[in-house]
C-alpha cells in the first residue's frame, strides 16, 4: 500500500496519464520535462525510478516508451483505469488479430479492477449477438489459463482469433466453441486451438455491462 507520494512525484504521473488518454501512448522523456518544466532527464529518471517502487508504474526499458499505469496509481489520482487495445476479433468467422497500436481506453471504476492482465478487443461480426455482444463493440478481455463451460472466450486458431462460447460436454463433438447467433456453426476444437481470455465485459452506450 503506498503511504506517500511528493506533489512532483503526482504531477508527473498526472502528466504520464493525461498523455496516455490523450495520445494513446506514454510520454518520452522530452515531453515529460518540458510537461514538468525540469531542464535534465536525471530529474525524471529519478521520479520515474521512485513512482516505480512505489508500486504506481511499471518500466520496460526494451520499448520506447515503456511506462504502464499500475492500479494504485489510479486510486491516488481518482481516474478510471485505462486498457490496451490489442487490437479486432471476429464474431463471425476467425479473423486475424489486427494490432490498434497507440489506442488505450478509459475504464470506469464499476468494472472489476484485474491488474495488468486485461485488454480491451473491438468486435468485427455479428455471430454473439444472443449474448450481447455486436459488431462494433468493445469488450473487455481477462487472460487466463483455466476456463469452465459456457464462458465467453477469445480463442486463438492458427494465427486468427475469435470471440466465441467455450463448451465442455460429454457428447460429441465434446470440446467446441458455439457461436451465439443460430445461422454460424460451432468450431471444433482442434490441436492449433488456444483459448487466451475470458470476457468480462462489454461496452455499451458508454457503460460496461457484464456479459451472460
């Protein structure tokens, strides 16, 4: 639980998130001095570096720009978290997972704050539309390993990705992936089938509601 945190130190990472909502991606060093009126990049190595164990960001020095909110750092600023989009998945036939790079999204405090282990998936298709979820919608996507019947999953064939009902049942075809729009047929599961989330949520008219 983070106890204190300086009024240069919430500055910057008012900066860092205003930039991310704004922009959809973090701030280079530049930007953060010039957004923080410092002259020299130790003075935000050394915020950053403090932000960091603190537990209110995460660093990756591979990428450019390599700086992630982590939650409790959206409680000291009171703002909604925000997500990655990583990109379009079919409600219909398996679709090629498109990257939307230097898009983030902002969710509200009612949805369940997972850590870091969500992204957001924009729906192309119409094949879960009995379950709520239509073409053009966002859902909010929790990875996972384990999964029970009928829960709503992002699934990986081959190099293509589908939103589809992962369900379990003693009688052939046993393991499948059933759409939820009667003129699709269900997928089996095959070896190059590879469930990699669960949806939580999804958007609708600027609210997430659970999906059933």
């Amino acid at each position: 639980m983070v106890n204190t945190i300086t009024k240069r130190q919430k500055e910057l990472l008012e900066i860092i998130y205003q930039y991310i909502k704004d922009t959809g991606y973090p701030p280079t060093f530049e930007e953060m001095r010039e957004s923080l009126g410092v002259s020299s990049n130790q003075s935000i190595i050394d915020l950053l570096e403090k932000l960091k164990k603190q537990g209110l960001i995460q660093k990756n020095e591979s990428i450019a720009r390599g700086i992630s909110i982590l939650p409790a750092a959206y409680e000291i600023l009171g703002e909604p978290p925000l997500v990655a989009f990583l990109g379009f998945a079919a409600a219909g036939a398996p679709l090629e997972a498109v990257e939307i790079s230097g898009e983030w999204g902002p969710v509200s405090n009612n949805v369940a704050m997972f850590k870091n282990n969500v992204f957001l998936m924009k729906i192309a298709g119409d094949s879960m539309i009995n379950a709520g979820i239509d073409d053009g919608d966002v859902v909010l996507v929790q990875s996972q390993k384990e999964f029970i019947s009928k829960d709503i999953v992002l699934a990986q064939i081959d190099d293509s990705f589908t939103i589809k009902r992962f369900m379990s049942d003693d009688k052939p075809p046993y393991v499948y992936l059933k759409p939820e729009n009667p003129k699709y047929s269900s997928i089996s599961f095959t070896e190059e089938t590879k469930l990699t989330g669960k949806v939580v949520s999804v958007l609708k008219n600027g609210y997430w509601k659970s999906v059933r």
